[in-house]
C-alpha cells in the first residue's frame, strides 16, 4: 500500500480482551453491539439511560404541582394567601430547589465524563508500518446483515446440509501432492563454502524495529544477514514503542535471547547491548542513524553503509523490515536468513504455555506432536490423548483463517462490498483521516472504478465470500474454524453470512484472552486458509507450515482474480460448476514449487539455501 502501509497480522502480547470481532485500536471495545464512536455529549446519556433519566426529573416537577393545588396558577387567588402558603412550604421548596440542582450539576459531569470517554475513543491516525496485527474492536451501528450473494448462500447451505453425513471424495485437509514431503529442512546444515565469522569486527550494528510482530521478525532476520555481510557484530534488535498497541515489549519478553545467541554463535557476533566505550556516542550528530531503502541491495550496504561502519564503528538502521532485497543474495546468506527464522527465534516460555492453552481449547484429541508443534510450543507441545478421549469427546483438527478484512484494508482498497451509501460515506471518511496520500493522488487522477478493482482481483475477500470458498471445498459445517485477528470491518452484520455456514467459529478472544498467538493458532492447525496471500502474517505462517510440515500442513490461498470472475456469475452459475472452478483454483495453489527469484524465503523456503530434497 505504499509509504502509507498495508495492513499488517496480532503481536502476541499479553494482554486482556473479551471481545469477538476487532478492527482498530484504541477503540471502545464491545462484543456484541456496535456503536459509532461520536463527540456527542448526549451520547453520555444515552448510555447511563439518560433518556429515562430526563424523564424522572419531569415526572418529579410534575409530581410537585399534582401535590400543591395551589401551585396551579388560577385568577382571582389572593396575595395573603400566596404568602400563608409560601411559609408553609418553604422548606419543601427549599429542598426541591437543591435536589434540582444536584440532578443538574450531576448530569452535566456525566456528560463531560462520558464525552472525553468518546473522544479518546476516537479513531486516531495509524502509522503506515502499524496496520497488520491490531487486536482492538472498532464500533460500529449495529447494521442489518450485508449479503452479496444470496443465491450462492442459499445453495451452499442446501447442499452442506446433504453433505453433512456423507464422506466426500476429495478431502482438503491433507497436502494434495507428494512432493510436498519429501522436501526437509536443512537450513543448520554446514557447506564447505560457507565463510566463518571473522576474525575482526567492523563495527556495531544496531536496529530498532517497527510494525507488527511478523515484521519485527523480518527485521530480526534481516539484521542477522546485514550483519554477516558487512563483518559486523549485532547488537540484540530493539523494538520500537507503537502507539497503536501502546506496548513496550522488548525482544526478550518475546523471544529466548539466550537461545538466539547459541544458535547463531558459529554465523556472526551478537551481543546485547553496546560495549560502555560506545554507549556515550551521538549516533544521530554522527550521521550514523540510517533509514534504508525498502528492497536494497547488498552492494547498497557496501557502498553506503560500510565506510560509515568503519569510520564510526556504530551505525544504528531505524524501521529495517523488507530493508533488504531477496534477490540477488549469497547463498551464505540467504541460508542465514533462513536459520534465523526457523531455528533462532524460539517464543518465550511463557507465549508457549499460553499458546499450547490455546490449542488444546480447540482440540480436544491429539495424536503424536509434529515436528511443527515441538518448534513453536517446545516441551508444552500436547501430547498424544488418552484412549479414552476419543474423538466424539470433541473436534481432534480445526481450519485457521485468516480474514483479512480490516477497516483500513477495506478502506484502502476503494472496492465496493455492498452496503450501500452508509458505508462508502463512512469509508470516505476513514481514508480522509487516515489515508492523506491516497486521497491526493486520486484528487490528481482517475480512479479505477470498484468493478474494474474487483475484477483485478484488487479487493479483500469478504467474509462471506471466505465462506463460500470453504463450502464449495467440501469443508462441512461442524467444522471448527479459528479466527486469526478477530477485527473484522462491519462485524457481526458481516460475520453473520459465514456463521450461518459455519457456527463453530472461534478466536483467541473467545478461547482465552488476547495473550494467546495468532502466529501459534494459524502455524500449528490442521488447515490454513489466507485470504490475502500478501499478509505478512500469512506469508510466515505458511513459510513455517512448509518448513516443518513435512508435507501434512496443508494451505489454502484462493486465487482473488480468478475468484472475482466466478463469482461474478454468481446469478445463474450453478453449484457443481462454482465447486469445480473454486477446487481447480485451490488445488493449483497447493502445487509444490522452488522457491522464485525475487520472492521471499521467509515464505517460500523450498530452496536449495533452506530446505533438501530427499
């Protein structure tokens, strides 16, 4: 999305949540209802009840004329009179008037209270490296159900329900190709031409990464490969303070540094922090503190940043995810990128509890542990069930899916997704805040139009058509599907057409708390599904299932181009037809492949720098 961000994939944070669909943070959170976050003081009444509570006060003014008859103004009462019943009931006026007063002082701080409430609750501008793993509800009005394609709906519901008892003959729940398991990691493997660290340092590299979780993970690794090429030591990678999580969390509260450290002692130097002699230094008086071009060379890091290296023994790159080029690379160094990810970062102990938690809430039968599971959950990995716990007790596989259907990727992407004028106002409105850039340019150019954008393939999938993909590949209603992310734009009006299909939908929110790893949930299920293959979240997931998988982690990546112009027939296009062309679709997409020139090894690692063939 250029210099303004795609959405990005959840850190895995400690931290509580309870609701069940998120999309932005610093956002008002609710489960169920939602509800436009306004600058409207009334809004402060309205939630305390206010309405009703106006209406007391009225009732009460009414009440005090109904019981002093002569408080009813009338012709020909005398002044005497007025003044023997105002010293009667001096002193019930007198409280009347304080009582009155009271109820006016109170509301009027409720409404202030209730007003700042909304106004910090209001959507604050995102940075652009920050849009993938927000885990906070967005409210929104609650919204009649959003439907765009009824007919297929129908259909898809109708013949789910045939199925349902039947064994279907294709069955997407294993890897389709063969091929797939005979590739075998190997990226700790040593070759004869890999070059040993070197007897002298050149100097100091530091970074301090940003974004999401699986972008300071990109960062992490391509810091390591940096490092390497530039004779350098690394100083342990530092993660920048976000505002939009408001999360001060350092590598070590993420990741095992001691780990880190062992594992890539025999590749290049890594210490934690900078020796004292160093520490004084003004990096940035210095011209050390370096932004890097996205997708840079490596002969851009020789010419440009190692005289500075070794000139001022200290450079200090800031941001750094996709800050190095795939293509071309050593193999040295591709293969040490590679080591870094699946082998060096190991989550913390306690991520792991928490995750494993997590997993045996959704499964409750478990054959042996994969290699995949021992990798991210270490010795918390479940282990096999007791005979007992058969699978009647409960689902023994789940399908992870990652929607990513996001108020910003929405909003972004200009498409159209059905709703009507409410939400193309309301969208407007977001990318005038948020997307300044993109609206400049289309104020200097003609924008393509929403249909032209959905033929293209350019728009994020919704969740119902993520649902009519799952339907048309056989998977059955009972299935368990677990939400990664959980912040759906719309939400329950545009969750409601998926769970009709499929009830049994989960997320980390409903399961646990948001303590728990989308990252584990989504590497360690039985099925992945994408629905936007440039995620950052998706893109190292499926990289882990491939690596460790050993051909039994099947993925999902629908083709949104070729799923555009299916559904495009979605009026008279028949049920047999629209399954044969969606599982063609999928089935080319599981096709086993090298790794291409340019594309990432974080989530194609079939290579030769990564993975062998047996």
């Amino acid at each position: 999305m250029g210099k303004q961000g795609s959405p990005r994939c959840a850190r895995p944070i400690l931290q509580n949540t309870n609701s069940l669909f998120s999309t932005k943070d610093y956002h008002i959170r609710s489960s169920s209802v939602f509800l436009r976050a306004s600058t409207d003081p009334s809004i402060g009444r309205r939630i305390l009840g206010g309405d009703n509570y106006w209406n007391s006060k009225v009732v009460l003014l009414h009440g005090l004329k109904d019981n002093s008859g002569k408080f009813t103004p009338c012709k020909g009462v005398y002044v005497g009179k007025k003044h023997t019943w105002l010293r009667r009931n001096v002193k019930p006026i007198a409280f009347m008037l304080v009582l009155m007063a009271f109820l006016f002082l109170l509301d009027s701080l409720m409404v202030s209270i209730f007003g700042s409430i909304n106004l910090q609750g209001s959507s604050p501008t995102i940075p652009s490296d920050a849009r993938e793993d927000d885990n906070v509800v967005s409210i929104h009005e609650e919204r009649p159900t959003v439907q765009m394609y009824g007919r297929l709906l129908k259909l898809a519901s109708m013949v789910l329900a045939e199925k349902e008892f039947k064994q279907d003959s294709l069955n997407f729940w294993n890897e389709p190709y063969h091929q797939a398991s005979k590739w075998k990691p190997c990226a700790d493997k040593k070759y004869r031409t890999t070059p040993g660290k070197p007897d002298k340092s050149n100097g100091y590299i530091m970074v301090s990464a940003n974004g999401s979780l699986n972008q300071q993970r990109v960062a992490i690794c391509n810091a390591v490969a940096v490092a390497s090429l530039l004779n350098a030591t690394l100083v342990l990678p530092k993660f920048l303070y976000s505002n939009v999580w408001m999360d001060p969390s350092q590598f070590g509260d993420i990741y095992q540094e001691d780990y880190f450290l062992r594992i890539l002692k025999d590749d290049i130097d890594i210490v934690k922090e900078l020796p004292p002699h160093l520490k004084p230094l003004d990096i940035e008086a210095m011209g050390t503190l370096i932004y890097i071009v996205k997708e840079a060379k490596p002969d851009d890091y020789i010419t440009s940043v190692l005289p500075l290296l070794q000139q001022n023994r200290v450079v200090h790159f800031l941001g750094f995810s996709n800050r190095l080029g795939f293509d071309p690379l050593l193999p040295h160094l591709q293969r040490l990128r590679c080591k870094c990810n699946f082998l060096a970062l190991k989550f913390v102990l306690k991520i792991q509890k928490v995750g494993s938690l997590l997993i045996k809430r959704i499964k409750k039968y478990y054959a042996a542990p994969r290699q995949l599971d021992k990798q991210l959950l270490g010795d918390f990995a479940p282990g096999i069930s007791p005979k007992q716990h058969n699978v009647a007790r409960g689902p023994s596989r789940y399908l992870a899916l990652h929607l990513r259907f996001e108020e910003d990727m929405v909003a972004y992407s200009l498409c159209d997704f059905g709703a009507g004028d409410y939400e193309k106002k309301e969208l407007e409105a977001y990318r005038e805040v948020h997307f300044p850039l993109l609206m400049e340019r289309l104020k200097n150019s003609k924008p393509v139009s929403p249909v032209e954008l959905r033929k293209l393939g350019r728009c994020p999938l919704t969740p119902e058509e993520a649902a009519l993909v799952l339907a048309a590949l056989g998977f059955k209603p009972e299935t368990y599907i677990y939400l990664a992310g959980s912040h759906i734009y719309g939400g329950s009006s545009r969750m409601q057409p998926f769970t009709s299909l499929y009830p049994n939908l989960v997320t980390k929110e409903t399961l646990l708390t948001s303590t728990a790893l989308d990252f584990i949930a989504c590497a360690t299920s039985d099925v992945f599904a994408m629905t936007d293959s440039g995620s950052q979240l998706s893109s190292l997931v499926s990289g882990f299932r491939t690596y460790y998988g050993d051909g039994h982690a099947p993925t999902l990546r629908p083709n949104k181009k070729r799923l555009a112009a299916i559904l495009s027939e979605n009026r008279t296009i028949g049920w047999n037809t629209f399954e044969d062309r969606v599982r063609k679709m999928i089935e080319e997409g599981q096709r086993v492949q090298l790794r291409g020139s340019g594309r990432s090894i974080y989530r194609q690692p079939r290579c030769p720098e990564c993975m062998c063939r047996s």
